[in-house]
C-alpha cells in the first residue's frame, strides 16, 4: 500500500499495463530455450540411466543462463505491445494533449529497465557462474558415475568381474526389466542367485552409483562346484534394491574458477587486482567489461522500444517490429563477438565492447528524443483541431 501510493496515478496505470505481457514473454521464452536444451540432456542422460531428479536439478541450474537472455528480450517486448496498443486506441495522443509529454510517459518503463539491470548485475556476476558450475559439475557425475545400462533383451552383461546380469526383456531406454536373472560370485566360494519378475535401473543419488530395483523375487544362496555342499538357502522379497556397481576410481570434478565464467564479480575484481594464475588478465578484463556493457545496456531497451512502438495512425506496420528486433539481434551478437576478440586478445575491450556499447545508448536516447518532439509537435494540435466547435 505505501509503494501504492507514493507512485503517481499516471505510472501505476502504465505499469499495470506492463506486467501481464512481460510475464507471458518472459515465461513462454524460457520454456521455448530450456526445451531444445530438455531433448539433449534426456538423450544423454537417459544412455546413462540417470533419474528424473538429475534432469530437473540439471534444467534449475540451466535457468539462470537461459534467464539472462530472456529478461531483455521479455522487457523489450512487454514494452513494444504496451506503448503500441496504447498508441493504437489513442490513449498516447490523450496523454499528449493533456500536456503530458512522451518522455514522461517513458518514466515508469525507464525506471523499470534501471531495477532490471541492477538486478541483473546479481544475475550475470553471482548467480549465473555459481550455476554454470553447478551444471558442469552435475553433468559430469551424472555421465561418469556408476555403470552405464546398456542392455538388450536376452543379452549377458557383466556388470563387474563378479556379477552377470540378464533379463527376458528389456524397454527402449534399457531402465525397465523383466525376468531378471543375477549370479553374484562371493569370495568366500559361495555363489548368490538373484531372480525377479520385474526390476528398474537408476541411477543412486545418495550412492552415486547404478541402482537395481527388484520387487518379487528370491535370493538363493548356493556353492560353486569348487566347494561341494548340497546345502541351499532360498530367502523371498517383496522389494530390495542393489548397488550394480560402486566406481572405486572416481575422480572429483575440478575446482570451481577454471573458467572465467564460473567466477563471480568480486572473484573477478580479485583476480584483476592480484592476479590469477590460471586465466590471463586480459581474458579476465574482457569478462568483466561484457557483463557490465550487458547489465547497462538494459536500461536503454525500453527508450528503443517506446520510440519503435509509436506508429502512424491507420498504418499498422511491422516495420518497426522488424528494425528493432533486427537492432537487438544486431547489437547482441556484436557484443559477444567482441568479447569474443578481446578474450583472443585480438583487439582492445574498449573497441570491441565499450564503443559499440556507447552506439546503442546513444542511439536508444535520440531515438526517443526524436520520437518525443515529433509526437509533441504533430499529436497534439492534430487532437484540438478534432475536438474544437
């Protein structure tokens, strides 16, 4: 209630129109970039026989990368569908004629775009390097720990130099088994016999190992033909679930800070003060000058989107539409090839990153500028010519 009414009547209207279109941009662009990346990792991860739960902790750690490419993208076309519609049923020419200029309209979407890059220097300079690692780091294990299933119906497969499996018939994905037939070779001589209607491979969490889950079967305990006894035990289960095998030689995975994107700002800072030894100071410089030339950037998206969204009157063009998605697209990849040169040190961060981040600021301002004098010029007289006797 106290936000509520400390913001003008004016900017709670405009932001009220904001928020239902950034929402649904922003959703459906993260579910349209995490789902090409869901059909790689269920591909990797289901030859491996991994859980549901590695690929929804694997997909949360993606969100943050997938995050920063959205958060733009959403802002910029919640604010283009917004100012156009409001274009398109005249309310802009109301505003106008009513003495409110163009640029006091932007005001609350300026200000939004300011909080969203201040919250996207948390986002690009904690948040996503703790998650990128995060993701390697799990990926790893989940392709590297325990023994990969890759079984077909009737085939023998040693699990380990001990232990034979087998099994009548097998699913696609070679995690769900029926009839299954185990013999566990013990030290002492004895073999172990393990049957079961129907079983499920997965991969353990808490063991990080492969896990066989048997329901209905029997354990039966009996000798090898080295050691003649004719005494058998047979015990029945209702459900048990076995470890196929424990990876002894699992190495860990590396330290987080190998890469300069797994670092965090203040590890940048630190690193460029004192020095890293295993990234060289100009691959961290150009590090951190493109996450601040991305979070600044943002600011200056809603002053392009208001000057591209004001259109003619009984012209609905997509012209604009195309201009600035082209200028995004444009600017962006500018901005990663630069990057790109300056980590290669081919060229100065100031050159390849800095300037063409100084041509768009400057660009989204004059565009709004120009965009502000012809609607104060043209609009207004336009409307009192209409409603004079």
């Amino acid at each position: 209630m106290l936000i509520r009414s400390t913001l003008p009547t004016l900017d709670r209207y405009l932001l009220k129109q904001l928020i239902p279109p950034f929402t649904i941009a922003l959703g459906t662009m993260l579910v349209a970039l995490l789902l090409e990346r869901l059909l790689t990792l269920f591909n990797h991860l289901a030859s491996s026989g991994s859980s549901i739960a590695t690929l929804i902790t694997l997909l949360s750690d993606l969100l943050p990368h997938y995050m920063g490419l959205a958060l733009p993208a959403a802002l910029c076309i919640a604010i283009f569908m917004t100012v156009n519609r409001m274009s398109d049923h005249n309310e802009i020419d109301v505003l106008c004629a009513g003495h409110i200029s163009l640029l006091r309209i932007s005001q609350p979407y300026i200000k939004v775009g300011a909080i969203l890059a201040t919250l996207s220097l948390l986002l690009y300079g904690y948040i996503q390097p703790i998650a990128r690692y995060d993701y390697r780091e799990g990926f790893y294990f989940a392709k590297h720990t325990g023994w990969a299933p890759h079984l077909q119906s009737g085939m023998f497969a040693s699990t380990s130099s001990t232990t034979m499996l087998t099994a009548d018939r097998v699913d696609h994905g070679g995690a769900r088994l029926k009839n299954i037939f185990i013999r566990n070779l013990k030290d002492n001589g004895k073999a172990e016999l393990i049957t079961a209607p129907r079983g499920l491979l997965t991969i353990s969490e808490r063991d990080q190992a492969t896990q066989l889950d048997l329901w209905d079967g029997q354990v039966i305990h009996v000798n090898t033909p080295d050691v003649p006894d004719d005494h058998a035990t047979v015990t029945h289960f209702e459900h048990i679930a076995r470890v196929i095998e424990r990876s002894k030689s699992r190495k860990a995975f590396r330290s987080r800070g190998d890469d300069e994107r797994e670092m965090t700002t203040p590890e940048l800072f630190q690193a460029l003060r004192h020095g890293s030894p295993r990234i060289s100071y100009i691959v961290l410089r150009s590090e951190m000058d493109f996450r601040l030339a991305r979070a600044i950037s943002i600011m200056f998206i809603p002053l392009l989107a208001i000057a591209f969204a004001i259109g003619r009157k009984r012209r609905r063009s997509v012209v604009g539409q195309i201009m600035l998605a082209i200028i995004l697209v444009g600017f962006n990849e500018v901005l990663l090839f630069g990057h790109s040169m300056a980590t290669n040190g081919k060229a100065s961060v100031w050159l390849t990153i800095w300037v063409p981040e100084f041509l768009f600021c400057i660009g989204c301002t004059a565009a709004l500028l120009a965009r502000s004098q012809v609607s104060w010029r043209h609009r207004k007289p336009v409307l009192l010519n209409r409603t004079s006797p």
